[in-house]
C-alpha cells in the first residue's frame, strides 16, 4: 500500500496508463490480424486502401510507448514484403 500522498496519485496515474496501454496494444494487435486477414485472402484492392491505414496506426502505438518502435518497424516491413511478393504472382 501506498504511504505518502504522492505514492496515492501514482498509483492512481499508473492504473490509467495501464488501461490506455492496453487499448492501444489490441488496436496494434487487430490491425495486424486484420491485414494478414486479408494478406490470406487476397484481396489486392483492399489491402491497397488499408496498408497506409495500417502503418498509422502502428507507428502512432509505438509513438505513444506501447510497443517498441522498432517492433512496429519490423511489423511494417514483414508485411510490406508479404504484399509484395504477391503482387508479383
């Protein structure tokens, strides 16, 4: 338990980013499902229009501390090369 009055207000500060790092983590993990969703089922035009909408929002996740921006860097561009290899198919 908390003893001096700073230590209260840090815990509550804590318990807050906790609950935003959480959000921010299951947007990241969505987008990445929701792109290798449509990575498997091939639909070009799709991934066309969300890729830039995906990158967004991985670098906005990792801009804010929730995951490491070289992590989301990595992610990018693993699935940068995955769309590119199909496009040359």
């Amino acid at each position: 338990m908390p003893n001096t009055k700073s230590a209260v207000r840090r815990v509550r500060r804590v318990k807050k980013q906790t609950f935003v790092n959480r959000l921010r983590k299951s947007k990241y993990k969505a987008a990445i499902k929701h792109m290798e969703e449509l990575i498997k089922n091939g639909k070009k035009d799709k991934i066309k229009i969300y890729f830039p909408k995906f990158q967004s929002i991985l670098m906005q996740v990792a801009k804010s501390g929730a995951v490491n921006k070289k992590t989301a860097s990595r992610k990018i561009s693993k699935i940068s090369k995955k769309i590119s290899s199909k496009k040359s198919k």
